[in-house]
C-alpha cells in the first residue's frame, strides 16, 4: 500500500514538473508576442488583400488586389493576404516586414507603422516587383 502511494505521488511531481517546464518554455495561451503587447485595440487597421496573377498577352501579370494603404504614425497594422494563385511573399524593407504568402492560405501580417511616410509593399519572387506586384503604404502624422 505504501508503495503505491509513493509511486502515485512521485507520478504526480513528474507530470506537475513537466507542466511547469512547458509553460516556462512556450508561455500560456493568453500570452502575446511582444511586438503587438502595447497595441490598443482601437488603433488596429486591418486590411484584406488577394495575391495572385492574371495572364496578359500570354505572360504571368503578378499582382495584390489593394494597391494603397493609408494609415496613421502608431496604428498597428494587420494585413490579411491570401494568395489564391502563384508563389508569392509580402515584404515592406522599411518597416522590416519579410513573410512568406503560401499559396492556398491566409497569411496574417502584423506591425507597428513607427514612420511616417510612404512605403512600397511588394513581392520579391523573380520578376513580380517590376511586373507590377507592389502597392504603397502611406503612414501620416
């Protein structure tokens, strides 16, 4: 009887341990990353563009359905891009934004616009940019 006892309390210190070590690890489920902590829920801009290409005189026309964003210096800023055809990524050099677009997904952006002026987004696959697969972002004041 006692072995059991010391076998059921010692299998419950193995499990609260692991539990401890996990969560020390990864953080709970509440927890944000620390890039959008301090973003206030009223300064959230969201945006939904499409990624994609049309065919033009036989040629590939990469583009984004959205081709100007205006926000405001501070706003937290959270694109939505769903790429329905090609390859395709986002990227806006200034702001240090780089994330890939996987076709069949949506994929979820986030920043703070932390200066203001005007940015060129686009995508960095071979040839998109210069075939026209840019927009701007315009942050004022």
């Amino acid at each position: 009887m006692d072995n059991k006892i010391v076998l059921i309390v010692g299998l419950c210190l193995i499990i609260a341990a692991i539990s401890i070590g996990y969560f020390a690890v990864t953080g709970n489920a509440t927890q944000q990353p620390s890039n959008t902590s301090h973003a206030d829920e009223n300064n959230v801009k969201e945006f939904h563009l499409e990624s994609f290409y049309t065919m033009e005189d036989g040629n590939p026309h990469p583009q984004f359905s959205v081709k100007n964003i205006t926000v405001n210096k501070g706003d937290f800023v959270r694109i939505y891009v769903n790429t329905t055809k090609g390859t395709h990524d986002f990227n806006i050099d200034e702001l240090n934004v780089h994330k890939q677009t996987p076709t069949g997904q949506i994929t979820t952006i986030e920043f703070i616009a932390d200066k203001s002026g005007e940015f060129v987004y686009y995508c960095s696959m071979p040839g998109h940019r210069q075939n026209g697969h840019w927009g701007t972002l315009t942050i004022v004041e």
